[in-house]
C-alpha cells in the first residue's frame, strides 16, 4: 500500500527514492526523454530453472514483519514469499490470491472464500482463523503496523466459516480491495506468529507463509536466502528456479559493477544510479523501464514561515524545470509530472483521469508569475529550509536545481544534508523535521488515484501540516463505491491540492529493472512490490 508509501520506518538504513515504469517487451536504451508508452509490466517468463538467482536489494531490510515492511527493500523480499488475501497483478489490476473468490452483499460487508488445499511451508494448512488474525494485526495500534490508514473503516475481520473471512466495515471503502492485494492483505501462519512474540520478522524468527518461495534464512550483513516451495498451490506462478538470493549491496558503484560484470543477476533501482548508462550499455545484461505508480515530490512540512504560504510554495512550484530535471539529474529516466497521482494509478474512469491530467498546465519556468506571487505574498526575506538525503545525488541535485529556482524569483532556499541513517526519522519524528521546511521523496501505494491524496485528511501521519481543505472531500471519495463518482471528487482533490502545492510533484518515476543475459522473467511494474516478482525468473529459451 502507500508504500513507502513512503516507507515510513524511523531509521531507515538507506532511505533512498525510486524509479518505475512499464510495459512492451523490448529493452530500453539510453534516451534522452522517456515516455509512458515506452513501459513495461512484465519480462518474458524464463524457460528452465536458472539456478539460483542472485539479486541485489539497495539496503538490508529492518523487519520482515508484514505490518512494519512498508519499504522498498522489504516488500521486494516479502513478496516472493508471503501472499495477500487478494493478488496485485503486473498490470495493476487486482485478482484472485490465497481467496480464490469474494463477495459484497451489501456496501459494509466483504465476503472471503479462502482457497483449500493451501500449506505453509512446514506443510500445515491455511485456515481462516490465521487469514483472519493476520489481516486483523493491522487493526492494533499497539501492533507498530505502517499500514492502519488502509483500514481505519473496518469495523471486525472474522473467520465466520472453515474456509469463510468477513471483513465488517464501519462505511464502505472504495480502497479496501486494492489494500488486501497489497501489504495490508499478507497472510502469515498464527501459531508461529504468536511463538515469535516481539522477535517476529527478525534473522531469528522469519515469517511462516505459503508463497512459491521459502525463506530459508537471513545472515545479517550478507543476505537473504530462499528455496522454492516445491508444494506451492498455484503451477502457473511456481518459481522456475531453485534458489534466489537477496544481498545487501548499498553502494551503488559497487552494485553497478557487480550487474555490469555478471556477479549479480538483477537489480530493481527505485532512483536512477550514477552508473545508469554503464548498464544500459553492458554487454552482460540489459535495462527495461517499468510502470509505475512511484513520484518524487518535495513535502511540504512548514506550518509557518515563508513555505507555509501557499502563494510562496505555487512560485517556487513554477520556477522549476521539470524537464532538465528528468534529462540530467534522472539521466533521462523520468517524467515530468503535473499530479501527484501517476497514470498508472488509473485503473477505473481512465477518460476522467486522462482528461483532467490534459486540463493541468504545465506551470515550468513560469518565471514573471512565480515572481508576482512573491511579491504579493510580501517578497519574504527568511530563508526556506529544504532537506535533501545526503548520499544520494538525485537528491543534492534536485536540492541544487530548486535552491536555484528559488533564488531566480527573489526567495532563499538553503539546503540541509541529512545522513542516510536519519533521513526516514523525517517522516516519523516532529522533532527531526523541526526547522525544516520540506523535504525531497518518493511515495508510492495502491494503484488508485485517491490514494496520492489520502495524506491530506485531519490527523494522518504524513499530513505534515495538518492541511485540511481537501480532508471531508477525501473521506466522501473513499466512502464512495460508484467509480465515475469517485473520480470526479478526486479530480476536483487534486486540483486544490495542485493550487495550494501542499506537495509538489516533480517527476513520475519508472522502475529501472536490470537483469543479466542468462535469466529472463522479472517482474517489471512497480508491482514487484506486491508480486512474486521471481517466480517467472528462469534461464532465456
């Protein structure tokens, strides 16, 4: 869901941003402006067992406890391995999972038939109770979860049959399904759950599910180790391969190297790395360019001082060139975005999104009017404080390219480096963002175009400045089942939220997927986040 949506863990170990996109099936090259058509969603699935495969996450995972894994590195190793109630396909359309058919019989009432024949990997069957309790997690606080917004209109999850879950809602939901095909719908065994206590989802107490691959064990410092589920319940997504192992290579130049010379097999970048080019023109493998629903965008966190000012946030918004962004800083990897939700979001009323995504103007180097709006919001002299993640070039240079936006209409941005190892505190911790006025990242989460905007209610945890002139129209958009409806509300959220610039997109980011001449089969939406991504990873026919 939301994922990272912003993966928001206290301390992040490499906190960095993402890139996606998708779709065809011909490998991308270097080129100097991307285009949605040029996309993917898939690889083609491999034709013999590659062995095992060894791929490369970009930073060690804090937990693999399903409710706190809402980042990058963590949902690309759970999703080979614990399944959701529900399944997030490629394309980002959602299908049948471990419930292999429901039911909503009335607007507050969702009905589950659990699929049979299912087992963990310690050969024990999936029963109700264990769909029930795991979902069920996400409702207690006191559980640590990330993903509680997903559920705040659930009133009780319940195994009401041997093979029946009831999902009983307070009012409907219309984003309830797509968070059931993502994190909020993992399923993990019960009993072993319970046995684990507060060490669950560490080295020492892995999750027990039942996807097409175990997890077999977690070296801290070195990597993740999986074999395939040889009893896996669906033949069409059995893992082609024996083995597949996660490292934990966070230097990029050293993980660049080891893909362009054949020592890795793979890698997803949620941000472009220096060496982008050198992969894109490796002889050991090749680049595909993935959909997406992942954007970079500045947050705005001031709740007063200059950038408070709506009028300040629109001028500085204007200033910027998203297009030189995408060429140089992305390396051509990106897309200007006008919205905060991607079209790959747009999976239901795509004529109303697409026409009023049209209706956006381009406001870029709009320099005389940003200058205006300065000066009438009173040509403020206090410096804007934007924090960029240190480590991270995309960062400083995006950092660099607004800094200079700002001083050409007459406004002071400094810019504050924080270490890696901090930077996730900036979502979680008021006192970190204390003295910042916005901050660079990525978000991500479930393909619906409402839920760019759901941040921006009275109380949730990233609504940063407690905005809340769009807040009653988000909550009727959710309650809202009819899908014309709802997009027409949602149209009319992002055309405030886009005026008041409470975030301001930047670029729509495709997943780069690099995977080596001897495999075929990866995943390449940004629903490698949800997706048993490896599954259809084998060697080329």
């Amino acid at each position: 869901m939301r994922t990272f949506r912003l993966t928001f863990t206290a301390a992040v170990a490499a906190f960095t941003l993402l890139g996606s996109a998708a779709c065809s099936e011909s490998t991308s090259k270097p080129s100097s402006k991307l285009d949605f058509d040029d996309l993917r969603t898939t690889t083609p699935v491999g034709s013999g067992d590659a062995g095992t495969i060894k791929w490369n996450l970009p930073y060690e995972p804090l937990s693999l406890d399903p409710i706190k894994s809402f980042n990058y590195s963590e949902n690309t190793a759970l999703a080979n391995a614990c399944e959701s109630l529900l399944r997030a396909e490629p394309d980002f359309t959602v299908g049948p999972g471990l419930a292999e058919s429901w039911e909503n019989p009335d607007p507050t009432t969702w009905v589950y038939t659990i699929r049979e024949g299912v087992t963990f990997w310690d050969g024990k069957p999936l029963t109700a109770e264990d769909v029930a309790w795991s979902i069920g997690r996400n409702l207690d606080p006191e559980n640590g979860g990330y993903l509680g917004k997903y559920f705040v209109n659930v009133d009780s999850i319940n195994a009401t049959g041997p093979r029946t879950v009831t999902i009983k809602l307070k009012q409907p939901d219309a984003l309830l399904q797509q968070a059931l095909a993502a994190l909020g719908g993992i399923v993990v065994q019960k009993a072993a759950t319970i046995e684990a206590g507060k060490e669950f989802g560490t080295p020492e107490h892995l999750p027990m599910c039942t996807g097409p691959f175990q997890l077999a064990s977690w070296a801290p410092g070195q990597r993740l180790s999986f074999t395939r589920n040889e009893s896996y319940w669906d033949p069409k997504l059995k893992a082609k391969s024996s083995g597949l192992e996660l490292s934990f290579v966070a230097d990029e130049s050293t993980s660049v190297l080891a893909l362009s010379s054949g020592q890795l097999d793979g890698q997803f970048f949620y941000l472009p790395p220096a060496g982008l080019e050198k992969l894109q023109s490796s002889k050991e493998g090749d680049v595909v360019m993935g959909d997406s629903q992942i954007y970079w965008t500045l947050i705005g966190s001031a709740t007063s001082g200059p950038y408070a000012d709506p009028r300040i946030r629109k001028a500085l918004s204007m200033a910027v060139d998203r297009a030189s962004l995408a060429a140089a800083t992305f390396q051509g990897a990106a897309i200007p975005a006008k919205t905060l939700a991607p079209p790959a979001s747009w999976t239901y009323a795509k004529d109303t999104f697409s026409s009023a995504y049209d209706q956006v103007e381009s406001t870029d180097n709009q320099f005389t009017e940003a200058k205006e709006l300065v000066k009438e919001a009173g040509s403020p002299q206090q410096p804007i404080t934007l924090a960029v993640q240190g480590s991270s070039a995309v960062h400083e240079q995006t950092g660099n390219l607004i800094q200079a936006a700002g001083q050409a209409i007459g406004l002071t941005v400094k810019i504050r480096s924080i270490p890696v190892e901090q930077y996730g505190n900036v979502y979680v911790d008021p006192g970190a963002r204390k003295g910042i006025d916005a901050f660079l990242s990525t978000y991500y989460g479930v393909p619906d175009p409402l839920d760019a905007y759901t941040m921006f209610v009275k109380g949730d945890y990233s609504n940063f400045t407690d905005y809340a002139d769009v807040s009653d129209q988000v909550a009727a958009a959710r309650n809202d089942i009819d899908p014309e409806s709802r997009a027409t509300t949602v149209t009319e959220i992002q055309t405030k939220v886009l005026e008041d610039a409470v975030w301001t997109p930047l670029e729509f980011l495709p997943v780069i997927l690099f995977q080596s001449d001897r495999i075929t089969g990866a995943t390449a939406s940004s629903n490698y986040l949800y997706y048993p991504w490896a599954a259809g990873i084998g060697t080329k026919g």
